[in-house]
C-alpha cells in the first residue's frame, strides 16, 4: 500500500517543489509546505520528518532514514536529489524538473502496460471459474449417477465426495482471487 | 411453479438475507456513482480552466478577474461551482475563496491545483507558466484515467456477467440435467456448498472488476446485490431444469 500511495503522490510533489523553489523558497520551507497535508503518505513523511529537523536533528540524517524507508524508485530518486542538494548545494529546480518529466513519461507507459497486463485477467478468471465448478459438480453428483456401477468403481461414499467438492471449491476460490490480485498489484495509482 | 420457486426462497434464509441486505446496499451504491460521475465532469473541466486562466493571465488580467471571467463562460458544473463560489466570497478573501472553492469542489485534482495556486500566489511565483503547465499535467493525467475507463469497463462487465450470472446458470443446467430433483437426487448439501460458492466468486469477481477501475470501494456496495442474484440463479435453474 505504501508503494502504491507514493507512486500516486510523488510527481505531484515534485511539481509543487518545483513551483516553490522556483519562486525562491527554500528547501526546508518547501517540504514544511507539503508536510501540511493533501499529499498522502509523503506529507506524513515530511511531517515526521520536521518534527525530528525541529527537535534538532540534521535534515541530512533524516532525508537519509527517510531514503532507507521509501519504497518505490521515483520517491528515492526524490529524496536523493534533495539529499544531493543539502550535501553538495547542487541544482535542484531543474533535476526536479527532468525527473518530473520522466516520470510523467513512465507513468503514461505504466498505464499502458497495466491495461494491457490486464487483458487477459477475464479469460484466465473465467477459464478457472468455470473449469473447476464444471469438474466438480459432476464429480458431486458422480455417486448418486453411479449408484449401479459399484461392482465397477467399488463404493463411492457422498460425504467424502462432497469433501473433495468442498476442498476444490474452496481452492477455486482461491486460485480467483489470486488471478484478480493482479488488478491491485500491477496497479499504476492515478 | 411459481408459487414453487417462491418456495425456495422460504427455505433458503441465507439467500433471503443476501437479497435484502443486495437491494438495501444497491441504494447505499446509487450516491458514488452520482458523486464520481459529478468530480470526473469537473476534472475533465479543469484542464481548459487552467489554460483559460493562463491565457487570461498573459492577457493582461488579474487571477481575480480570469477566474470571473471563467465562471461566466464555462457553463458546465465546473463553471457553476466556480461562479457560486466567487459569490459567497465577497465578504472574505480571495484565498480563502480558493480554499472554499476546493473543498466544494471535494476533488483531490482541484484542491492539488488550488493549494499549488495559493502557495504561487503566497510566494509570488509565475503564476501564468505553473498555470499553463499544471493544465498540461492534468490533461495528461484525465486522458490516462479516461482511458482506463474505457478500455476496462468492457472487460470488468464480462467479468461480472460470466461470473454472476453465466456460471451459475451453467451449473444449474448441469446438475438439473444430470441429476433432476424430479428422479429423486439428494442434492442438499452439494446445492448449499454450490451456493456459496457462487455468492464467494461474484464477491471476487465485483471485488476484481472495481478494482480494475481503480474504485473497488463504491463497486463493493453492489457486491450484495450481485451474490443474491448468482445463487437465486443456480436455485431457481436447479428447480426449473431438474422439476
């Protein structure tokens, strides 16, 4: 979950870094203005963030514990270049003006991918939905049409067979919600 | 045979539940369909805004006076929102305006472009580029998000039809078919195993389609609804097939 809110809010905050240092304000008053909320899990960081700078811990010590906990590329991409910014006083509007440009690039691409990805989610769903319940209502109703094949099949006892009904159901099921888990993890967060 | 499938409503209390807590739900999910379909009109309003404004502002105008000029001429819900809002705020100020006018507006797109516009304003930053700019982003990000819509929606429908009402009739064909209720199957257990089943997989596959949308919460309210009518289906068809 916290990937998928820090791919949603990043290029958002990299626009908003770049319009505030654009217009001359400094990098510690910027991400004060975004800790103030409306940027999801990146407002909490750069709040707790603030509350350690204000407490008197260096703002590189904590970019750095900060860069150790981001979980996606374009967040730590980010907090490096900030990072970067603090230790070398290097140009941060600009960098941040090609990264925004890039991830613009990547998550127009991402999208792409994810719908295509997901093409093929109702085929696959339906094949198991539909092959597993097929297979297992005949194999349900096996003993009562078969009751006169019992010299050929031996004796087939209805609540171990509904057992086995049960148990593959259940396993349908599951292998569903598997296949659906797809949506959620390839998920580009728009 | 009416009065014979009303019959199997009475024994089944796990179906009568899901169909009332099903019709119950499906009025709780009426209001974030009209809502979502409210903030999209906006959002893909807010481009041309942002742009009107920017040109507006390269004009020669104040933001004040763009942003009237805008209310005036947009006439979709945008516009409206705006207009009402450029009213009520005589009385306080402009940034104050902006503020009411995002939270009215209740779109994370509108509020990000509002706070982005008031912290411009505060720092006194080229509002005119950031405008233009900010109208290109969210462009950029409505056409990714309207495309998903559209080419998703086919597919998040098949996944509902097949799993919801395709499969459950499939199963009813055959077990009616094969095993009628009318020979004398005992079918108890295996048709209250089958229903469960197939209240589970329209609770996944309601669950899977949302998600694919990118809104598996407002689809959830129809989850209800969409399990009562699966396992009514596979009773209904057992009895009529196998009767």
């Amino acid at each position: 979950m916290r990937s998928l809110d820090e791919s949603r809010e990043v290029l958002y905050v990299i626009r908003t870094l770049d319009v505030l240092m654009g217009s001359g304000v400094g990098l510690e008053a910027a991400i004060h203005s975004i800790s103030q909320g409306g940027y999801g899990i990146i407002s909490k960081d750069f709040s707790n963030l603030m509350e350690n700078i204000n407490k008197g811990k260096p703002l590189e010590k904590e970019l750095r514990s900060l860069l150790k906990k981001a979980e996606t590329d374009g967040y730590k991409r980010v907090l490096n270049t900030m990072l970067n910014n603090v230790t070398q006083n290097t140009d941060i509007i600009e960098t941040l003006r090609k990264q925004g440009e890039r991830m613009e690039e990547s998550r127009t691409e991402s999208v792409k991918e994810y719908i295509e990805e997901l093409g093929g989610v109702p085929e696959t769903l339906l094949s198991i939905g539909m092959i597993g319940p097929i297979i297992l209502s005949i194999l349900g109703i096996a003993p009562q049409l078969m009751e006169d094949a019992e010299a050929l099949f031996g004796p087939m006892d209805q609540g171990m067979i509904m057992s086995i009904v049960n148990v593959g159901l259940f396993l349908t099921l599951l292998g569903m919600a598997m296949i659906g888990l797809k949506a959620h993890t390839k998920d580009p967060g728009l | 045979m009416i009065f014979g499938i009303l019959e199997i409503f009475r024994n089944e209390p796990l179906l009568l539940f899901m169909i009332t807590l099903g019709v119950a739900c499906s009025i709780g999910g009426i209001p974030p369909i009209l809502e979502r379909k409210r903030r999209r009109g906006i959002e893909n309003d807010l481009p041309a805004m942002l742009e009107a404004l920017s040109d507006s502002l390269g004009a020669g105008l104040g933001l004040q006076q763009a942003m009237m000029a805008e209310a005036e001429r947009n006439n979709g819900t945008l516009g409206k929102l705006l207009k009402e809002t450029l009213d009520e705020s005589h009385s306080s100020s402009f940034d104050s305006a902006l503020a009411n006018f995002a939270t009215k507006s209740r779109s994370s797109q509108v509020q990000r472009v509002m706070h982005l516009m008031s912290t411009a304003i505060e720092q006194d930053a080229p509002l005119q580029d950031i405008l233009a700019n900010m109208s290109r982003d969210y462009e950029r990000l409505n056409d990714l998000m309207n495309r998903r819509e559209s080419d998703l929606m086919g597919r998040s429908i098949l996944i509902i039809m097949f799993v919801s009402i395709g499969l459950p009739f499939l199963i009813a064909f055959i077990v009616g078919l094969f095993a009628p209720r009318a020979d004398g199957f005992q079918l108890e257990s295996f048709n209250s195993s089958f229903t469960l089943f197939f209240g589970a997989a329209s609770l996944v596959a309601i669950s899977v389609s949302g998600r694919m949308l990118g809104r598996m919460r407002s689809a959830l309210w129809w989850a209800p609804l969409w399990m009562a009518v699966s396992m009514s289906i596979y009773h209904v068809g057992v009895y009529v097939i196998g009767g």
